[in-house]
C-alpha cells in the first residue's frame, strides 16, 4: 500500500512539473517571428530582449504603426511591446505661384494696341517682355499702372 501510494505521489508531482515547464522560447526566436511580423512595413524593425519587444523605425501613417504593434502584441511570448517607430510627416503642398489669368487678360487687353509688347507669367510674376519706342513704352506704363494691378516686372527693351 505504501509502494502504491508513493507511486501515486510521484505521478502527480511528475504531470504538475511537467505542466508547469512550458518550453521558454529565446530572444532570438522571438525577435525572427516579430520581425516577419513586421515585413510588411519597409523601414521598420524590430527586437526582443527578455520577451520585451522594441518596436523602431518609420511608419507611413500612424495606422500601420498601430497595426504592427497589434500584431506584435499576438507573437506568443511577447509580453509587451515598446513604441520608439515614427510616423513619417505629411509633406506640404508645394505652392506655385501663378498670376490670375483674369489680371493677365486685362493687361493683354491694355497693351492690344501697342505692337510687340505683351504681358506673361513667368515664375509666377506679371512680366512685360517685348520692344517698343519710348512713346509707347510710356503708354504701357501708364496702362498698366492705371488697371492698379500692384507689383510687375518690367523687362520691355526700348529700341
């Protein structure tokens, strides 16, 4: 009886260790599973130090950021996971400087009767290019500043 119950003893001690010792799986393994996780996100990596997961790099928008430390967060044996990626800015729409073409219209309309001026955008600025006498490149002054369009760039050449 007491062989039976040393038997049974050893038994249960032996299926409880044998529960209670989960294979711990490494760091290393850890950080290749975390890090096909992530491959989806180019820039990014990532990786594991005592089951701590560390997440880095540059995301395209905050929600793949996101994303990714979900998925992080599902890898077994990863217990937590500690943000240091970020959100790569929005670039600024470039502006481009163009002249109102209602403003370029009025000022073509003005100079119609002066031959060989005419009235462009160039880089986003009024320019008169052209030649004309002296006369007539007063008359274009005088138009011009007349329609009261503000700034201009003179480039009329005076033969």
């Amino acid at each position: 009886m007491k062989n039976i119950l040393k038997v049974a003893a050893l038994s249960v001690l032996i299926s409880m260790t044998a529960v209670s010792c989960k294979k711990k799986v490494s760091d290393a393994e850890l950080t290749s599973q975390a890090t096909t996780v992530i491959t989806a996100y180019p820039g990014t990596s990532v990786e594991v130090k005592e089951g701590q997961a560390h997440l880095s790099g540059v995301f395209a928008t905050e929600a793949d950021k996101q994303a990714a430390i979900a998925a992080l967060k599902k890898v077994e044996g990863v217990k937590d996971v500690h943000d240091m990626a970020t959100v790569a800015p929005v670039a600024a729409p470039v502006e481009v400087n163009t002249v109102d073409a209602a403003v370029l219209q009025k000022v073509n309309d003005a100079l119609k009767d002066i031959p060989g001026v005419k009235a462009e955008d160039v880089a986003g600025t009024l320019t008169l290019t052209g030649s004309t006498t002296s006369a007539n490149a007063r008359k274009v002054k005088e138009s011009v500043d007349a329609l009261k369009i503000g700034k201009y760039d003179n480039k009329i050449t005076i033969k």
